[in-house]
C-alpha cells in the first residue's frame, strides 16, 4: 500500500479526494495537513475532522496548515463552487469534537515512513513550502510528490491564465516546483477532462456500501449546480483533486512529459504556470500530466468509489 500524506482545503473535489483515498485498499492515509483555499484554515480543518470521523478513521493525524499566502492580499475564498462551509450542502455537526497535531507532526511522519511516505498536495502550495522550510533535511527522505496546480494549453479556472492552487500562492508553488524531487503534477489541461456526471454519481450512490454513501450525491449535485451555472452546457463536474492520487495508483490515467514548470508571481498573469515546451526546449525533471485518459479514470473512480 501507498503511504499517503495529503496536503488540501476541503473543498467538495478534496472531500472526494479523502474519501477515495480512505476506500482504496492500496492506499494508506496516514495525515492530512488542511490549509486555507477553497476555505478558511480552520473550515478545513474541521471539514476534513468530519470526513475522517464519518469514516470511523478519527485516528488518522490532522495537521493544520498555512491560514494565509506567502504573499498577503485579502483572502479569497469560493463558495460559490463549494458551499458557504466547503462541502456543498453538508456541515459538519456544531459540536464536533476533533484533536488536531503540531506541524511538526509532518517531520515526525517522513521520519517514520521515509522513502515510503507519499506526499500529495492538492490545495494551495503555501504549507507544503513551509514544510520544505521547516524540514528542509527530512523532506529529502520522501518517496515522491504529487500536485494538482496548473494549466498548459488551457484556460485557468481563477483568472483566465491560471489555476487555483499556483494562483494562491505561487511563490510558494515556485519553491515546490524547484526543490521536490520525483514531482509529478496534475494541471488543469487533465483535470477538466476528469469529471463526472450526475448519471455515474446515481450508479455509485446506489450501489455503493462505503460510509460515505448519503454523502456522495448531495454533495455532488451541489458541485455540479454550481459548475453548471458557469458553463450551462456541462455534461458533468471536474473532480480535480483525486487525479493526482489516481495517477499515483495507475500513472497510465494520463500521458506525461518531464520538463521544468515555473509560475509567475506578480502582476496580471500571477499564476500562470509554464515550461519551455518549444520542439527544442530543453527537458527537465518534472512529470507534467499532459492528457487524461478518460476510460481509466472512469474505471478506477467507480472500483473504488463503490466498494
Ligand atoms: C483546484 O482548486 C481548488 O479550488 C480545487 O479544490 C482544486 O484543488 C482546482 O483548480
Ligand atoms: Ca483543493
């Protein structure tokens, strides 16, 4: 089994990220670091505390993360996209009791795991940065990293150029990019492609066993509502953030190519992410997910999502 270490800021495309990483058998969570993003710091936090105990996995470290970018400027959050709390129509309960861990709990578990210990970041790049920072030594150890940020040959979903997650905080993007080894991302240009539509999501809640199952619809029919309401002629919603664990599990979910991504940082186009992919530019290090196949992701959504 993969060992697991999810960076997020859930989100209704995170929450069915957890939830496919808690129900693959080949794969361990074994924290989650939740961030601000698609909501505040501590929205996430406790939606994901949520997530977590509906799953019966209260044990299962969460580690609060960064509350704001490198780059202070008011806070942007989306609830248009994923509800006033994060995950559409849900709330976790007023009284829900959660402990959370010391940042320094992700020192602790690449410490623990080493080269075992995946890291998959699908919120805004500011606390895996930090993580770089702080453990600066340690973080040498993991196995692999994983992002969901960018945009090559697509438009951006936050301003017309750029992606969310590069766009909140890319200075800290920029430092992921440049110092992770084994780096694969997961942009836009593949995670568009990965929706789903209301019909699978009846499949999957019909036949789905799994603690989540009251939860699935709703929270899908919001995403997709709101999804529709931006583009009226969608056949389904981009669940973005559970590609980067799908092409951990079966890279052939996409096609790649290795070059070095950088993202702007100021001005009109921060945010935007980009890599020297002229016929002669020159190759790099990072796995950049180019293409989605649609068939594989499909296939690997539903084996897990209806177990
Ligand atoms: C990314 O931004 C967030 O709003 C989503 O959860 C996803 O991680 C898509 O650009
Ligand atoms: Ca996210």
């Amino acid at each position: 089994t993969k060992k697991v270490l999810l960076f997020c800021d859930p989100g209704i495309d995170d929450a069915i990220a957890i939830m496919y990483a808690l129900l693959n058998p080949d794969i361990e969570l074994v924290g989650v670091v939740t961030s601000f993003g698609n909501v505040t710091k501590e929205q996430a936090t406790r939606n994901a505390a949520y997530l977590l105990q509906i799953a019966g996995k209260s044990d299962i470290p969460i580690i609060p993360g960064a509350a704001q970018p490198i780059q202070q400027e008011n806070m942007v959050y989306y609830p248009q996209i994923h509800g006033d709390d994060g995950i559409g129509p849900i709330e976790p309960p007023e009284d829900l009791i959660y402990h959370v861990y010391p940042f320094d709990t992700i020192r602790v578990l690449i410490e623990h795991y080493k080269d075992e210990l995946i890291i998959v970041d699908v919120g805004r790049s500011t606390s895996l940065a930090s993580a770089f920072i702080l453990f600066n030594e340690q973080i040498k150890k993991v196995g692999a990293f994983y992002l969901m940020g960018g945009s090559f040959f697509r438009p951006g979903n936050v301003t017309p150029i750029a992606e969310a997650n590069f766009h909140g905080d890319p200075t800290a993007s920029n430092f992921i990019l440049k110092f992770a080894h084994n780096l694969t991302i997961s942009p836009l240009n593949v995670t568009s492609d990965a929706y789903l539509t209301p019909e699978v999501i009846d499949e999957i809640s019909q036949t789905v066993k799994n603690p989540y199952y009251l939860m699935v619809r709703p929270i899908f029919q919001y995403y997709f509502h709101a999804y529709k309401k931006l583009a009226p002629d969608i056949v389904g919603a981009p669940i973005h953030d559970i590609v980067p664990l799908i092409m951990m599990i079966n890279p052939s979910v996409a096609d790649y190519l290795y070059y070095d991504v950088k993202v702007v940082e100021q001005g009109d186009a921060k945010g935007l992410s980009y890599a020297d992919l002229r016929p002669n530019g020159v190759a790099g290090q990072t796995r950049i997910g180019m293409k989605l196949n649609y068939d594989i992701f499909l296939e690997e959504v539903k084996k897990v999502m209806e177990m």
